[in-house]
C-alpha cells in the first residue's frame, strides 16, 4: 500500500497546487480517504489513482462535471483513463511527425532548388493548427464569455483607464493607478470566480502565445503585461515600506525562546541578501529549529525551512549579495508589519497574565495582525473608499496559498497547544 501522503508532500510531487486540491475536495472530485486528529487531508493509494486519472482527463479536454461522471460510473476504469490518454498522446505524436515531415520537404526544397511550392507550406501551418494547444476548453470558453459579457462594460472602461494612465507613464505609486488595480483585481476576480482551472489556463495562454493569439477579453498582451508589473510594483511597495525605522524590538518583553526566533529569523533573511525584517522573516526563525511551541503547531501541519525560504525567493525573488561591506546594515530594518505583530503579540501575552512574549503569542501576533489587515480591505470595499492597495503579510500568505492553511484553525490548534 502507497504511504499516506499529506497535501503539501503531494502537491510538491505531482506539480498539482494545494489550492487545486483543495478545490476537488470542495467539490467532491477527490476528498481525501484518511485525515489527522487536527482534520489534515491525508491522501492513499487509491486517491492517488484517482487523482491520476482526473488529471489524465483535464489534459484531454474533458470538464470537470465531465470528470466526476466518468469517475462516478462503476464501469469507468483506470485502464480506460490510460488508453483514452494513450490514445491523445499517439495523436499528437502522429501530428508531430507529419509536421517534421513537411519541414523537410521544405528544407530539400529550399537547399535544391532555391524556392518552395506555396501549397507546401500551406500543409504546414495546417498541421500546426491542428497540433496548437488549447489552453481553455469549451465549457470554460462559454463560462468566460457569459461572465465577461455581464460586466463588458465596465471592464472595457476600466481597460480605457489603464492603458490612458500607461499612455502617459503615470508613476505606480499614484493613488490613480493604485485604484486602477484594486478595481482591476475585484473585476478578475469576478471573471474568474475561484475557479482554479480557468485562472492556470488564462494564465498559460497570456505568458505562451503572442499578441493576436492572447487577444482575448479585449485585453492585448501589451496591456496585460502592464497590468502585471504595476501591481508587482505595487505589491513590492507596500510591503517594503517602514512604518517606523527607529523601532526596536523590546528585548525586555520577550521570553528567551521569542528572542531567538528574532535572531534566527533575521540571519535567514540575510542569507537570502535581504536586509530587513518582515514577517516572512519570523516564520523562518520558527523553523530554522525547534523554537517552542510556535514551531510545533507548524511542523505539525507540514510546514518546513526548506519550502517556506523557497516561497519567500519566489514571492520576492533572488537579490544579489552586496559587493560592499560598507552598504550593508548592521541591523535588519523592522517593518511596520512586525510592530504591529509585536504590539498583539504583547497583549496575547497579557491577557493570559503573562508579561513577555513567547514564540506562540507570535504566531498569534502574525494571525491576529492578518485578521485586521484583512478586516482594513473589507470595510474599505464595502464602502467604495478610495485608498492604496492592502496586502495581507507575507507569512500569512505562504501559509494559506503554498500550504493550503486555514488560518483560523491554525490559531485555534495553536492556542490549544499554548494550554498544555
């Protein structure tokens, strides 16, 4: 029997996101056969069958209505899914040969005679259509277009806007352009809905096919790339500000074990050639070893050093190290995130009539500062308040996105281990 395998170790092996897997188990394609005391999916080896065949069919085409039915059908084996994919794959195979085929022909041409017959090239963009991917299937095509046509014009508007401000090189930091793209994440939102498949095909067919090809939803690739780089922009921006440079972490407040988490956490950031402190950089110190209980709660559901600095180099990327020691701070600068971390963490610790701070009341510090940043971004869409892009911390977002982590029942399991 193939071992029980948590979600993140799955995820990680099959290239299949947490968020996806999540999603199945939502809608009852694939729930896990087994879970932990604490409600962790555990999947076997039946489920790893099962998976199997549902990606097999997604590659084919089939939706996933089209899936469950299948899967549901006691007549519908494993075999089948295999012969079915078989079956495509020797399809492509045939395309592609054919292709060589006529690339050749071509070449013997041009190398003999100088020239080529027209209708010869004609057979091969025939037979390059036939073997172009496609990136949304039919059921996601109508989804898009019934979507896309209930808002059309207000996303057409909103286009007009950004490529104007795009036209005329407005800096990203502006409060126009910022408003710009909160709107324009609300509205792709709403096209894409949660629905984790059309998002991965969007995305596949705007960073692979040309212009003309990705010309959908009247959104050229010019103006998407646009889009995509101010809000990396702006994402960048809002986590890099300072709230306070000055701060200094209040040494008299924390236990031992929470000072170590600081220490260990700003030597891990400055491994990766970054110089300040954000709350990516506690998390790390929580699992560069075993630092109380915060660090128990983690490992516990699967969060480890090595996946969660690989996430923080994919969410902030790889920096160089300085090549002068003068430049280099002594000190990691303190962002407005983890004083505010520190400011919760503090009144954990004194509701519970404690008065320093342990690893758990930071991690409770990360979660609670989440909930209000969280909190911010709802008040302020609900009343239409016009205001810069809010971005939750970076922990918090490694833990939900990377590791499928609700984040409540995180703070509830940790404050249950807090009492023991």
């Amino acid at each position: 029997m193939f071992k029980l395998m948590k979600i993140g170790e799955l995820a990680k092996q099959t290239g299949i996101s947490i968020r996806t897997l999540h999603y199945y188990d939502e809608i009852g394609l694939l729930s896990p056969s087994h879970r932990t005391e604490v409600g962790y999916r555990l999947y076997s080896d039946q489920d790893i069958i099962r998976l199997q065949q549902i990606v097999s069919l997604r590659q084919l085409g089939f939706s996933l209505r089209e899936i469950s039915e299948c899967l549901s059908n006691p007549e519908f084996s494993l075999q089948q899914t295999i012969d079915l994919h078989r079956a495509k794959v020797k399809e492509q195979m045939s395309l592609s040969r054919q292709l060589l085929k006529r690339l050749e022909v071509i070449s013997t041409e041009l190398q003999t005679k100088q020239s080529v017959a027209v209708e010869n090239l004609i057979q091969v963009m025939e037979t390059i259509s036939m073997s172009k991917q496609q990136y949304l299937t039919p059921e996601q095509q109508e989804i898009l277009k019934s979507r896309f046509s209930e808002r059309e014009a207000e996303w057409l508007e909103l286009l007009s806007q950004v490529r104007n401000e795009m036209s005329k090189g407005t800096n990203f930091d502006s409060y126009s352009v910022k408003n710009l793209f909160s709107r324009w994440e609300q509205s792709m939102n709403t096209l894409v809905h949660d629905d984790e498949q059309i998002y991965e095909s969007l995305m596949r067919m705007y960073q692979q096919e040309e212009v003309e090809t990705a010309n959908w939803g009247a959104i050229d690739f010019a103006t998407f790339e646009y889009i995509l780089k101010a809000v990396s922009f702006l994402w960048l921006a809002d986590y890099m500000k300072m709230n306070n440079l000055n701060f200094v972490i209040p040494k008299k407040s924390l236990t031992p074990e929470a000072l170590r988490v600081f220490h260990l956490g700003e030597d891990a950031v400055r491994q990766l050639n970054l110089y300040y402190l954000g709350t990516e950089g506690i998390l790390l110190g929580f699992l560069v070893e075993d630092v109380g209980v915060a660090s128990q709660v983690l490992m516990a559901a699967g969060v480890t050093f090595e996946a969660v600095q690989h996430q923080v180099k994919q969410m902030l990327g790889e920096y160089p190290p300085l090549r002068s020691e003068s430049i280099i701070p002594e000190k990691n600068l303190i962002n407005r995130r983890v004083q505010r971390v520190v400011d919760l963490a503090l009144e954990e610790a004194n509701q519970s009539g404690q008065t320093q701070i342990n690893s758990g009341h930071l991690l409770l510090g990360i979660l609670k500062e989440t909930e209000e940043t969280e909190d911010a971004i709802e008040k302020a869409r609900v009343q239409g308040v016009e205001k810069p892009i809010e971005f939750i911390g970076l922990a918090a977002k490694i833990l939900r996105e990377a590791f499928g982590i609700d984040l409540l029942q995180l703070e509830q399991q940790l404050r249950l281990a807090m009492l023991q």
